[in-house]
C-alpha cells in the first residue's frame, strides 16, 4: 500500500480536495500543515515547483493539485466508469476550478491597487456567472445530487469544496441553484466524508 504525505499551509485551500477524497475513499494520509510565516524558510526551497500543495507518493513529490486529486480519484474509483463519465467528471471539475482560479486572482493579487473594490466586482459580477455554469453541466451530466451519473464522484467533493467558499460571502448565495445545493447534501450525509467534516479543524481560508 502507498504512503502519502500532503503538504500545505495551515488552510483547506487547493488542498481540500485531495483531504476529501482520502475521506471519501476511507484512505489514511499524513497531512502535513505549516504557517505562512514558515514557508520562505523552511519549505519553499523543498518543493518540485515553489509552490504547495504537493503530494508524496512513496517518496516521490508531486506538484498540481488537480493532477494529483484526479490520480487519486482514479485509484480509489472515483472518475467514472467509462471513457464518457470520466470526461464528463473532468468537465465539471475544470469547470469549478473556473470559479476557484479567479476567486483566488481576485483576492490575493499582489498587483491590484484596491482588493476590497475587486472582491465585491467578483462576488456581485463573476461569481454568478460561474455558479450558472455549474449548475448547468450538472444539470446536463447528472442526477438528483450527483454532478455525473449517479455515484459519488471527484467532481462532487470539487463542487462541494469550492462552493463552501462561495458561502462564506453570502449565505444564501447558492439558493438559485437547486442542482448545487443537492450534490452538496449528498457529499455532506456520506458517512465518511460527515465525519472529516466534523473533526477538521477551523482554518483562515
């Protein structure tokens, strides 16, 4: 059996969805967390690509958090189960990864003059815009509460991770999207993945 060491700040962030689908599959990781304040010192220098999260597989680091959650999801049967589901999981998932990319081009960009003014032009122009999107390839690919077909899947935890963080701007910004709020119910009343809920740890992001 494989050892697998997650490394990343001390946050949930592009490394939640690799925490959910060792949940999801019941697959024991070691996650090893650091503050900011560590990471020019004593990890930045560590890493494939000088960034994080990465994933050790036996030994071996490996950087991109979408190729390696979407490895995982492979060798615990969470793709799909032909050629057609699993392009239509990885449209779903490059789809959310929209939503996650630009929310994070907008509130951590180093370049923008006035983040505040940029984070209510996201959540009041953008943010919309991608929840439609989702909606409706999860609309087009899915059933009641699955994002494709009709098992538990990647794209699930992906929909259900990035769209926690939509939450937090407003707590009723996923009322128009019916599609949404059922995979969300769904990943949150599986037994394995209610259980890592409720014992992870409050973070900042």
């Amino acid at each position: 059996m494989s050892l697998y060491k997650l490394t990343y700040f001390n946050g949930r962030g592009r490394a939640e969805l690799a925490r959910l689908i060792f949940a999801a599959a019941g697959v024991s990781f070691e996650d090893e967390t650091f503050p900011f304040s560590e990471w020019p010192g004593n990890f930045k220098a560590d890493t494939p690509l000088g960034q994080v999260p990465y994933l050790t597989i036996d030994g071996e680091k490996i950087p991109q958090s979408i190729a390696f959650s979407r490895m995982l999801a492979k060798r615990f049967n969470m793709v799909g189960n032909d050629e057609f589901e699993q392009l239509r999981t990885d449209v779903v998932v490059d789809t959310v990864t929209d939503l996650q990319n630009n929310h994070y081009l907008r509130e951590y960009d180093e370049t923008v003059i006035d983040n505040q003014a940029a984070m209510e032009k996201f959540k009041s122009d953008e943010i919309p815009v991608h929840l439609e999107r989702i909606e409706k390839i999860v609309s087009l690919y899915g059933n009641e509460g699955f994002s494709v077909g009709n098992s538990l899947k990647w794209s699930d935890l992906h929909v259900y991770d990035i769209t926690s963080s939509m939450l937090k701007f407003d707590p009723n910004i996923l009322n128009k999207y019916p599609k949404i709020q059922a995979i969300r119910k769904t990943v949150e009343t599986n037994e394995k993945i209610a259980a890592y809920l409720k014992a992870r740890p409050e973070t900042e992001f």
